[in-house]
C-alpha cells in the first residue's frame, strides 16, 4: 500500500540479464551509470524500452537514494513493480552501441547556452559536449546515448549524452488537449494553497508549485479541496506553456514523499543538505548552493541563518521560497531558512578525516579504549554498510590484534548466481596450482551473509573460509569493479608479449587493480605486439572448458578472466597516469567523506554528543596529538572548535 510503501520512482529498462531473469532500471536518483535491477518472473519478463513504477519504504529509500549518491550507494533491487505507459514524448530502444533514448518536444530552460548540461526528469543531467543543441531553438527534438560516467564540460557526472538535436515540430494553436504537443509531464511539489481571488476557469482553489526538474514556479488551478492536493505533496501532472510559464493542467499520481519538510505559515519548508558553497562575486550578489530538485539556493537573506564557506562535508538546512521584489518582475527563488548544523557535527567531521591517517586510529584504540569503543562504530562505518563495514565486523570476529590494513591479505568473493536464498560466487585470489573449479563455491545457509546490507547477483563481497575451504561469513565490501548489462566487467590493461600463450593470446597485467585480482587473459584479433600498449577491453570468469583455464602458468599467475569481444586502444599512453586514475584507493578516500555525512546524518543527537565528548576526551592525550602532528594535522582547529562547542 502507499502506506506501507509512501516513496515512489519512475523508471526505464536498459538491459536484461535472461539467464538470470534480471532487467536493468534507470531512474535519475542514482549515481550515474548505476542502474537498478528487478528480478522478473517468467511470465512477467522485460524489456529494453518497457517502463514501470516502484515504491519502496522511507528507509529504503534512503538508503537507495541519498541526495548525493556515490558509486559506493548500494544499487537498488526489488522484485515487485507496477508496469506503467511510457511518457508519450520518450521512445526507449536498444542499439549496436547500447540504449538510446528518443525525447519530442523537449523545452530548453531559459538563457540556455550551446554546449551546456541539460537537465531531464527521467534521465538527470545530459551532456551536450559536442555542442548538437542550437542557441535558437526553444523546443527541440533529442536523440540520446550512453557510454560509461563521465564528467562534463559543466563538471557534472552523467552517462547520458546527446547524439543529435533538431527544431521541434510544435502545434501552434494552445489546446488544452493533453495530445496536444506542447502537452508535457513534469514534476512538481505544492508549496501552497489559497482561495482563488478569481475563479479562473472556474476553479476555486490555486496550488503554487515548484517544477523539479525546470526550477521554475508554476501554477494548479482546481475547484474543490482535496486531501491529495495539500502543501509539500509531490506528484506528476500534465503542463502546458501558457507563453507567459508552466500551468498544471490534469493532476496524474503521486510520487510520494521525495524530500521531508515543515508547514510554516501555510507554506512548505523542506529540509535538505547541501553539499556545495558558491560565494558572492561581482556577478552573484549573495552567496549560493544547490540542490537537484530544487536547483539554486540562496543564502544570506536571512542574516541569521547563513550558509558557511565549507559545506563539503554536507550542512543540513531548512528552506523556503522567497519573492524577489528588488525587480520589476516578480521572481521566486529559495532561500536558506534555518540552518540545523551544529559544532558538535562539524568537530566529529573533522576529527573523521584525523581518524582515517596513518596510525591515529591505532594511537586512539591503545591510549584511549574507552573512547576507540565508543567511537569506531560511527567512524569505521564510513559509507552506511559498504566500505568500512566490512572491516570492522572482519577485525571484531578475528580480533585482528592491531593490524588494522589487511586489504592484502582479504578474500573476496564474486558473486555469479542466486536461487532463491541459495548463492553460486567465485572466491578470489586464485592460488598458485589451483584449478578454476575449486574457486568456485555455493552458500546455501543464510547466516552467513547476516552481516550484508543486501545480497545481489554480480556483486563483490569480503568472505572468510574454514579449514575446507568453504565460506562461513561474508561482508559488504568497495566495488573494485563492476559488471556491464551482459555480465562482462571492463579492465584496462597493459598489452605485450611478454607472457604468450598463443600468438594472440597472453597474460597481461590490470591497470589499477589490486594484486587479489590476479593477472588477465588477453585474446587479441591479431597477434600480441612487443610494443607495450594501453587498452580496455570486456572480460568474463574463466570457464572449466576454456583452453589453458588449469595451465600451470596460468594458475600460477593467478588468472581468473579472459577477454571477450574486441580491444580499445586507451587515448592516453602513459602508465602513470593510467594507473593513477585508475586507482581504487583514491576512488574510496573521495567518496569518503560524503559517505561517512550520510551515516551523520542517520544518528541521534543524544548520540551525536556522547561522541563529541569521546572525540574532546580523546584530544587531550598527548599520545594522540603526538600521532597526529606526525600527520600535520591542523590540531589547534580541532581545539578551537572544542573550546567553541562546549
């Protein structure tokens, strides 16, 4: 029921897995290139271009769906859904190069400038690096593609580029016809309601609204009070441009609770965290962030409750629409209405980052115990059940004894199939003389994934084994790689003869992967070159029938994955590079930060004070501070805000 199930996505089918009974969501609330992924029945089987509609319970959803997704955000799967009718203005298809998305009609926000990001209800942001879209066109026809994230010309993340654009054919008599083109779906939440002063169209009753993927007001007229239509409601409605601005012209469903907020004065307040701080410039009159449904955010208006100049560790805040009356034309714009961070957060972030340098966190479990107990709970669990997680339920069971990296020494295991509560995985690394077929292991009993957010199909896990060699526990862990829609998972490598096998099939080296993922199997279209060359390409799991799969050389190199399809050779030729781009660990230590303010975000402010007194105890051990000056951490900032905090 929407009771149970209050929060609601809309999305597309990108890919299907039959052998598994899997299909691929894309919504635009996930980290770009993230999909989703529903197991279907037999007889309830998608496919690429099909729509549908999932609801999910608050906890769900935030965990799904934080408002800054990472590639560390747990992929969102689900089993029941609600097929729906495709947009009328979105055709969904599969090509040679993957998905391509056909949207009619589409408006381009005002003031839009030749090569800029778009922004799309369904898809998120849309990259127009080659510049297809033309400054003179209002409405515009797009044909889209995918390719793997990217960052844009705008410094956006996304997968979505456009692929070509032409002038909309748009009918130019205003119908009020939803077939009419100029007719389109969009997102919005109520922000008031009032008595219609006239009855326009003979409606009573006008709701105000705010557009979430347009960041723009607009308008519902209808004639009798609702419980539907009420303040902070989201929901999707028919618009039209009445050539003045959007106007609501049939409500269509709801879409649950997207964002939480307050009803202050008969108007929403909602409350979000924020994550960027742009200040005032000659060209910006008032310090700024962003959000992305409701887009720009001011702050200073409110003298009292001001954005401050680091938000990157995320400030919650509370906001409110505020009419502009400082031109002739009336605008509406948010601003910042109460800013909930306290100092007691901000000295936990900061001691965070002191907490994860080399030997403070040792320097904390053996001068202050009390406090490593009390604290490791919240700070070894960086990103809500993925990245710490693991390793600490790892070192709690093993009683690690101090040694506190073991990312070497780890056994993970590759998950291939589910049948119902049982689990097929391959368990890396492949040991010198072992057979592929002893890698490969079943779980069948449920305790010994307990500890996991979520099991899923195709996904990596840490996993501890018994004297025999089969698994008893698993653990969330960092997704070192992941798998494309037809189970192949992409690696760069560094091509050369230097170990052959055939004349076009080799043993080749990952770029940026860590040692436990073993060399690969190269096959290439024509025979392995001396020169050494930089190239991606698909690989798969080696099967028990390949050739050379139990080659002693092979097994000794620990090979586990052989090539499939042809190579691409990389732009860039220099290693270093390559390998720095590539690496995992760097990867982990920018997400972190966001991830750990997710968890914040989650615990109690009883909590939250019990572990800043442990972080204000733990900063006057001189054991601690000498471990952290060794680590030029700025130790009097953390005095200061203990000082001003307590």
């Amino acid at each position: 029921s929407n009771e149970v199930l209050p929060k609601l996505i809309t999305g597309f089918i990108t890919g299907t897995n039959p052998k598994y009974g899997m299909s691929y969501v894309s919504c635009n609330l996930t980290y770009p290139g993230v999909d989703g992924i529903v197991y279907c029945s037999k007889n309830r089987r998608l496919k690429v271009g099909d729509w549908v509609e999932v609801r999910f319970t608050e906890a769900d959803f935030a965990k799904f769906f934080p408002s800054k997704p990472t590639f560390e955000t747990p992929r969102f799967t689900f089993t029941h859904f609600k097929k729906i009718k495709r947009p009328s203005n979105y055709t969904v298809r599969m090509t040679e190069k993957g998905p391509e998305v056909e949207i009619k009609n589409y408006e381009l926000p005002p003031g839009h400038k030749t090569g800029n990001d778009i922004e799309d209800r369904f898809l998120g942001t849309i990259s127009d690096g080659q510049s297809s879209i033309s400054n003179r066109h209002e409405v515009v026809d797009l044909i889209i593609r995918r390719r793997k994230p990217f960052k844009t010309k705008n410094k956006n993340y996304t997968t979505w580029f456009v692929k070509s654009s032409k002038k909309a054919v748009v009918r130019s008599d205003s119908t009020d016809s939803e077939r009419s083109s100029s007719s389109v779906h969009k997102r919005a939440v109520i922000t008031s309601v009032k008595p219609s002063i006239t009855s326009k169209y003979g409606k009573d009753y006008s709701a105000f609204l705010w557009l979430l993927d347009d960041h723009v007001s607009s308008v519902y007229y209808f004639s009798s009070r609702e419980d539907t239509i009420s303040v902070g409601h989201f929901f999707e409605g028919v618009f039209w441009h009445t050539g003045k601005g959007w106007e609501c012209k049939r409500y269509v469903k709801s879409l649950g609770k997207l964002m939480d907020g307050v009803v202050y004065n008969d108007s929403i307040e909602l409350r979000i965290t924020v994550y960027a701080y742009l200040p005032a410039s000659p060209g910006r009159k008032n310090a700024e962030t962003y959000h992305n449904f409701i887009g720009k955010i001011v702050s200073g208006i409110d003298k009292h409750n001001q954005l401050p100049g680091d938000c990157s560790s995320g400030v919650k805040i509370r906001i409110r629409l505020y009419k502009d009356r400082t031109t002739d034309k009336t605008n509406y714009c948010w601003i910042v209405a109460k800013k909930n961070q306290s100092k007691h957060i901000q000295l936990i972030t900061e001691f965070y980052d002191a907490w994860h340098r080399d030997g403070v966190r040792n320097a904390v479990r053996l001068r202050c115990p009390r406090q490593f107990g009390e604290l490791r709970g919240l700070l070894d669990t960086a990103s809500a059940g993925q990245i710490s997680h693991a390793y600490k339920q790892k070192q709690k069971l093993d009683k690690d004894n101090g040694v506190e990296n073991q990312k070497e020494t780890d056994i993970f295991a590759w998950v291939t199939a589910q049948n119902g509560d049982s689990f097929r995985m391959v368990v890396f690394p492949r040991v010198e003389g072992q057979k592929m077929s002893d890698m490969k292991k079943k779980v069948t009993d449920r305790n010994v994934y307990e500890k996991v957010e979520q099991m899923e199909v195709q996904r990596l896990y840490i996993v501890k084994l018994n004297e025999n060699g089969d698994v008893i526990k698993m653990y969330d862990c960092p997704q070192y790689f992941s798998a494309r829609s037809n189970g192949e998972i992409e690696f760069k490598v560094v091509s050369s003869d230097k170990t052959l096998l055939a004349r076009n099939l080799g043993i080749v080296d990952p770029i940026g992967m860590p040692k436990w993922v073993g060399k690969l199997m190269f096959c290439s279209d024509q025979p392995i070159s001396k020169e050494r060359v930089l190239m991606k390409s698909g690989f798969r799991l080696l099967d028990d029938k390949d050739l050379f799969v139990d080659d002693e050389l092979v097994s000794n190199q620990g090979v586990c994955f052989m090539s499939v399809g042809s190579a691409e050779k990389l732009p860039n030729q220099n290693l270093d590079e390559a390998e720095k781009e590539e690496q995992i660990e760097q990867k982990e230590n920018r997400q972190r930060q966001t991830l750990f303010q997710t968890r914040l975000e989650c615990t109690p402010k009883d909590v939250i004070f019990e572990n800043f007194k442990a972080v204000c105890r733990i900063l006057e051990d001189s054991g601690v501070i000498e471990a952290m000056e060794k680590q030029s951490i700025d130790i009097d900032r953390l005095n200061k805000l203990r000082a001003t905090s307590l």
